[in-house]
C-alpha cells in the first residue's frame, strides 16, 4: 500500500507519502497560495502513484469537495476523509459528541498514542492553539483551544491604539529575558507566556493528578516554543500525518 496523506489545516496543507510503514516526501504550501492560484499549484507538487488518498481537512467542506475531486482525478483512486469517533486506535474520545471534536485534534491524539501508548499532553501550535490531555488508557480528557501568537498580536493591534503591528516575529524566551525592553518585544512575549503558561499549567494540573504526562508538540509555531517549556516536549513536526498514518494500517489489518 502505497497512500498520500494529506493535513489541511487554516494557515497551511502538509503532506507526505505513507509506505512500507514510513512516511517520506514530505512538504507543505501556504493555503493562501492555493486559494489565490488554485489546487494546480498544490498537484504539479504531488505524486501520482498511489494506491490511497487519507486527508485531515479542517478548511471546511466546500474546500474538502474540491480538494477531492482534484486529488481524485490527479492521483485516479478514491479520496477518503477522517472522521472523529468515539473511539479509534486505542484512544477514547472525550467529547460528549464526538463528532464535533476537531478532526485535527482527533487525528494528532491518535498519532501521539501511536507512539507513546502512555499518557500525555498534544499541543498544536498553529493559528489556533489546542492542548489535548489523554491518560494512561487512552482516554482523552479534554481539551483547550485559544488563539495563537499571530491572532494574540493582531487583536491587540486592532483593538487597542497604542499597541502596533508586531513585524518579526521572536521565539519564546525563558527566564528574565521574558520581560520585554520594547512594546514589541513585551506583546511578544506575552503571547508566548500565554501559550506556554497554559501548556505548563495543563501538565502541572495532569502530575497533580497521578499523571506523568510526555509532551507532544506540533503545529507552525513549534519550533519556536521548544527550549521555553518546563518540560523538554518531544517534537514532531508531522503528528497529523503521523495520525493518518496510523488509522490507515488499523483500517488495512482490519480487512
């Protein structure tokens, strides 16, 4: 088996090749660039020999119907679409209505289980930020989302009149170095003290609850919040694509 997988996420759509159980070619493109020139631009960069086409899409379904008929036909096999359920993989929803847990979310638990079978905290770090706990059995906890840097950076902007635009945009810091000696820099890091205090505070409350949980990162702004955690996370740039992955076989040692 031989599958593309795809991430379509706000800012932007990853992808990767799946097989003999290892993921390669991986890229990614801005979903701007693909909504101003169209699915083209994002094809002319895919393979066409595959067996199977598995995506994460979260850029609504007006989006998720062209992407299909496009990959459809430019990679000539069914598009398959995941779906969040109460239970897959080993893990366990934690949502009431499991269906409206975001898929994204949904798929990058499952890739972190996949892994570590023990529990642990996802952090996407994207446009959105979204911290998911699950314990020892799989079973997710819940949830937070929140806006990320970029969205903390232009409300602020917008809504107040003295606080400017953040241009470059700086990595998390630690220590004093926390305190800003510019408005730039003090909006900066007060948007990274919100999105790591949160992720700190979530791991402080799973410890005091018997939990020891590992700390799974991804998204956009990842790399940029690694050395700035109370707890050294572990880094995977690909968990949605991993997640797909992993669904994938389940569905395959199913048949």
């Amino acid at each position: 088996m031989k599958a593309l997988l795809l991430d379509v996420g706000n800012t932007r759509l990853k992808w990767g090749v799946l097989e003999d159980d290892q993921i390669h070619r991986t890229g990614h493109i801005a979903m701007r660039k693909v909504r101003e020139e169209g699915l083209g631009v994002l094809t002319s960069r895919l393979p066409r020999s595959v067996d199977a086409v598995h995506v994460s899409n979260v850029a609504g379904a007006t989006f998720g119907t062209r992407l299909s008929g496009v990959i459809g036909m430019h990679c000539e096999c069914d598009v398959h679409f995941a779906k969040p359920e109460r239970a897959s993989c080993g893990v366990q929803s934690g949502y009431r209505h499991p269906r409206r847990l975001g898929v994204d979310r949904w798929v990058a638990m499952i890739g972190a289980w996949a892994e570590l079978e023990s529990a642990c905290v996802v952090v996407d770090a994207g446009t959105a930020v979204t911290i998911d706990a699950i314990d020892d059995e799989g079973r997710h906890l819940g949830g937070q989302i929140f806006p990320g840097v970029r969205l903390m950076f232009e409300a602020l902007a917008a809504s107040t009149s003295d606080i400017p635009a953040v241009g470059r945009q700086l990595s998390a810091t630690s220590g004093l170095d926390m305190f800003g000696d510019t408005t730039s820099r003090a909006v900066q890091n007060g948007a990274w003290n919100a999105v790591t205090g949160a992720v700190d505070r979530a791991i402080t409350t799973l410890r005091s609850n018997a939990y020891e949980p590992a700390v799974v990162l991804t998204g956009g702004d990842a790399s940029r919040m690694l050395t700035a955690l109370g707890t050294e996370p572990l880094h995977r740039p690909h968990l949605v694509l991993q997640g797909l992955a992993r669904m994938l076989q389940d569905t395959l040692n199913e048949r």
